[in-house]
C-alpha cells in the first residue's frame, strides 16, 4: 500500500466543517500544518489550554497527573487516595508500571488504598477519617513515607489535607507524611498534575538522605515510568556501560532514592513533560545539569548513551558505552532490516500524552514508516516548538492557581519566537541555555500536527487518511478498530513491552509488523464502506 498523497490544508478544513464557527476558530489554532526544518521557525500552536465544553477530549485529569503518573510508580511510598473510590480504583495499575521489590521486599503496589469517601464525609468533612486512613495503614505496614492524593470533592469541601498530614507525621516520628493538592479539576489537564508532584516531591523528599550512595558516573533518570518494564530495560543498558543510576524518577522507584537524588552529578530527562520542573530545581538548588535522552528506539538509544559519555568526558566510560553499543546494535539491526522489508512506506498515527508521540517518531522512522500525524493531549508549547531557555520553577504550586503559574512558566520556556535581543537579556538575566527540540522539528513537512484530538477528529482523520496503523489510549482503541484500523496503544503497551532501550526496540519492529501486515483488520468494515449514507438524526419532540 502507498502513502496516502493529502492536502494538509484540506484535511484541517474537513476536520473543522462540522464544527460551530467559533469552536472551529478555536480548534484551528491547535491544528497545525507542520512547517519545522532545522533552519525554519516553528508554526505556531495554541497548546495547554482549556478543552472546549462538549468537547469529548482523549485528556485525563490532574489526580490522574499526580497520583497516576508521578508518585504512582514507587513501589515503598503508601499512596492513598482521599476520595470518592473510583479515583483509586482506576489510576491502580492500569498504566503497567512494573515494580521489583527488590532486596527489601517492601512494595505497595499491589494495594489500593483510599479514604472511600461516603455522602457523610461530604457534608461533615473528612478530616478525620484520612487522619484514620493514615493511622491505620501506618499500624499495618509502617512504611518510610505516605502521601495522600486530594481529588475533587477534597478541594470542594475545603478537608485541609496538608495539616492532618503535619499532625501524623509529628505523631509518628518516622514516616515522612505530606499530601497533594491535586484536585481532578485543577489546570487543564494531566500536566498541572505534574506540577504539583513536581514541586512536593522536591520540597518533602529529594535531599534528605545525606550518605552518599556508591559508584561511578552517577545518574538521576527522570521521566521514565517502567511502564511495560521499558525502566528495567534501560537499568540493563546503563549498567552494562558502568553508568550508576541513583534515582528514576518515578518507574520502580523507592523512597531512598529520592532521598538521594542531591547525589547525582547529571539528571537524563527522559520524559520531559512530565519532570521538567524536578531537572530545573536540582540544577537550581544543587547544580546538577541536566540532558534530554531518549531511550525510546535503538538509534536514540545509542545516541543518548553518547551523550551522557560526552558529559562526563571520561575515555574509560566512552569506551565501555561504544562497546556496548557495538555489542547490542547488530542484532537490533538485524530485526529492523527484516521487518523493513514489510513496513517500509507504511504509515502511522500517534496520539498520546506530552512526550511519546515525539519518541515514538523515531522508532517508526527506524522501521522506514511515515508518521502522517501527530500530537500530545496535554504537551505545551515547548513539547511541539522546543526550548531554550530554563528558569527557575521552583514555586509552590499550592499557594497560587496552578493555571497562573503554568502559563507564566510557559511564557518563558518557549524558544521559538524569542528575538536575539530577548534571548540576550533572558541570558543577562541569568537564565541558562538549553536546546531541545520539540516535536515539530521530526516531523516530515506537511504532516498534520494537532493538540488536544478529540474523539470525533480522531475517527475523522482515519476516515480521511486511512493510515496503516493508529497509536493512542484505552478510549480511542476500539472505536479505531471498529473503522478497520490497527491500534496500538502507546499509552500501557496493551499487554507488551518493554519497548525502550536495545530489547525494547526488537519487541516493538515485531509487534508493530505483525499489526500492519495482518490482514484481520481489512475485513472489518468501517460505517462509511457500508452505507456511505449512514447518518442519525436527533428528533426533538
Ligand atoms: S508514561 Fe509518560 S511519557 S509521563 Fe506522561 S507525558 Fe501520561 S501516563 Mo499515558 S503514556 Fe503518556 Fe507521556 Fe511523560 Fe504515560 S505520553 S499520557 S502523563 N505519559
Ligand atoms: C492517565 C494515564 C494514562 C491513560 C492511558 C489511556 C496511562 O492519563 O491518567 O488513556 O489509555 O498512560 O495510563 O495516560
């Protein structure tokens, strides 16, 4: 099958037809016809901004951001929710963050625990019984530390969740207790729910184990959530070159270490999005620098590797690294080079949060595959333009609206339309140069680069397109299948993975050709191949 031949700029006219004229202004600021090469400034797009009402968005919410994403993943802090029970029961597991409880056996991640708040709790408040929450799972497991996680009706009610945190940790003397002002409904989306992760896991945690852990070239490894098992991979490889990491932040991680986070000498941002704020705070109070890598595909493994023995500069390490890479290359090679034969020209979709759809770019260009388009739920502008300049973000999220401080951070991250004479006076000001490049920059010249898809452009750009495989989340799987299309999800892997690193890249050329080569989905019909006609009228009696 051939690539499909569009016009860019008819796609983004069909996508916008059935809309009312003001919404279809609006959503046409997040549609973007991508124009980035090296040399050129970046198109513009409107991104992290509020989903229009009625919209039905493919986003999460901030809990989800904070809970799920962030603190979720480690295995020895007990994590309970205050809330209604479903906000628990739903962000438990479902992401396939892997855990190995390690030496010390201590792991809650088969546990659920939340206040399952009743109508009482939110007419009378419930303080008291997240103050018994607390006790009680401190009398069964007396963990190191316990967070708590506020959804909405916390928020609504006004339960003040910091101070029965202080008054436990004071009564206890040895769990570290602090809390989450994490509301579903605070910011936009997800990422506010980083946010304020961000900021109380640095606040509360990082830095609080003195003794310095052993081994060479040191390392924190941010933004990298073991989902799949992709987190075990990558400990593989840096372990092979001799590379110590010292904290992940957050796949499989423990308590120690983001106590000892202060130790490392150099942070590799791996998820960008989600840990930015973390890499600009231990650069700002520890001077640790930090890089962006990407583990996702064997080509930006290799590279990202060398970029970390560029950073220490220490032939030994350089050496190991390249070996390393010599060793475990050809036989990924080997796999690409028969998968190409089949999915060379093969196109792609991918939809997924603030990062994966910029990583996983690369692993379908390694199978000779073209990405026609592609966005993030929740990226902001530096996700899709790049970035260039850092400042310090260290702000608590709690005390102001996280949408202010979100936009002004925003405000002066973005790199694309800063003067020189801008840049100048940002870097008099102190502020440190940085590049990286966003996901306009991969991505061919006219494709489709869209913010916040929603559910109804989703099966529309199918149906216009047609691509030979679609990559998104739980919601958009089986309305995507039923159009005849293959669907993978890049959020859990469904039941795959890992997909980063050297294995990871092998798991992913086979699963991906098997996808697009299997000729199951050709006998599904899509509505529109049935009865071009098929159209439901709304009756208003
Ligand atoms: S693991 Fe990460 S890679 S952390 Fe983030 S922005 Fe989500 S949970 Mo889903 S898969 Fe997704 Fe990214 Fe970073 Fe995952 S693309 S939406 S909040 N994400
Ligand atoms: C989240 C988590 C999620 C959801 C995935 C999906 C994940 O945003 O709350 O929609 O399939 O990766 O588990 O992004």
């Amino acid at each position: 099958k051939k690539a499909v031949q569009f016009n860019p700029a008819d796609i983004k006219e069909e996508l916008l037809k059935k809309y009312p004229p003001k919404v279809a202004r609006k959503r046409a600021t997040q549609i973007m016809i991508n124009e980035a090469q090296e040399s050129e400034t970046p198109s513009e797009i409107v991104a992290n901004v509020r989903t229009i009402p009625g919209i039905i968005t493919m986003r999460g919410c901030t809990y989800a951001g904070c809970k799920g994403v962030i603190m979720g993943p480690t295995r020895d802090i007990l994590n309970i929710t205050h809330g209604p029970i479903g906000c628990g029961f739903y962000s438990w597991l479902t992401r396939r963050n892997q855990t190995d409880a390690g030496e010390t056996g201590e792991n809650y991640m088969p546990y659920c625990f939340s206040t399952d708040m009743q109508d009482q709790d939110i007419i009378f408040g419930g303080e008291k019984k997240l103050a018994a929450a607390i006790e009680e799972a401190y009398d069964l497991f007396h963990p190191k530390g316990i967070c708590v996680f506020a959804t909405c009706p916390v928020g609504l009610i006004g339960d003040d969740i910091h101070a029965v945190a202080r008054k436990m940790k004071a009564k206890f003397g040895d769990c570290n207790v602090f809390a989450f002002s994490c509301e579903g409904y605070k910011g936009v989306s997800q990422s506010a729910g980083h946010h304020i992760a961000n900021n109380q896991v640095f606040t509360h945690l990082v830095g609080e184990n003195q003794t310095p852990p052993a081994g060479e070239y040191k390392i924190n490894l941010l933004g990298e959530y073991n989902i799949g098992g992709d987190g075990f991979e990558i400990d593989r490889v840096l372990k092979k070159c001799g590379i110590t990491n010292i904290a992940t932040f957050s796949g499989n991680s423990s308590y120690e270490q983001f106590a000892s986070a202060q130790h490392a000498d150099l942070s590799a941002v791996m998820c960008h999005r989600s840990i930015n704020y973390v890499a600009d705070m231990l650069e700002t109070k520890y001077g640790i620098p930090w890089i962006k890598v990407n583990f996702i595909g064997a080509g930006a493994t290799a590279k990202s590797l060398r970029k970390i023995g560029q950073y220490f500069g220490d032939k030994a390490l350089v050496d190991r690294i390249e070996a390393v890479i010599a060793e475990e290359l050809p036989v990924v090679e080997a796999v690409a080079a028969d998968v190409k034969t089949r999915t060379t020209g093969k196109t792609a979709m991918l939809f997924v949060g603030g990062s994966r759809a910029h990583h996983y770019n690369e692993l379908f260009q390694e199978m000779g595959m073209k990405t026609l388009s592609a966005g993030y739920e929740f990226g902001h502008r530096d996700d899709y333009e790049g970035r260039e300049v850092i400042p310090s973000l260290t702000v608590d999220a709690d005390s102001r609206n996280i949408e202010e401080i979100e936009v002004e951070a925003d405000e002066k991250l973005y790199r694309a339309r800063k003067t020189p004479e801008e840049i100048k006076a940002l870097e008099d000001a102190g502020y440190k140069f940085k590049h990286y490049d966003g996901l306009n920059r991969d991505m061919d010249k006219g494709s489709i680069i869209i913010d916040d898809l929603n559910q109804y452009e989703a099966e529309k750009l199918v149906e216009l397109l047609k691509p030979d495989i679609f990559c998104a989340g739980i919601k958009e799987k089986f309305s995507i299948q039923k159009l005849g299309v293959p669907m993978k999800q890049l959020h859990s892997y469904d039941s795959g993975g890992p997909y980063a690193g050297f294995k990871g890249a092998v798991n992913f050329y086979k699963e991906i050709d098997r996808l697009v080569s299997s000729k199951v989905w050709s006998y599904m019909k899509a509505p529109w191949q049935q009865n071009p006609e098929l159209t439901a009228t709304f009756v208003w009696e």
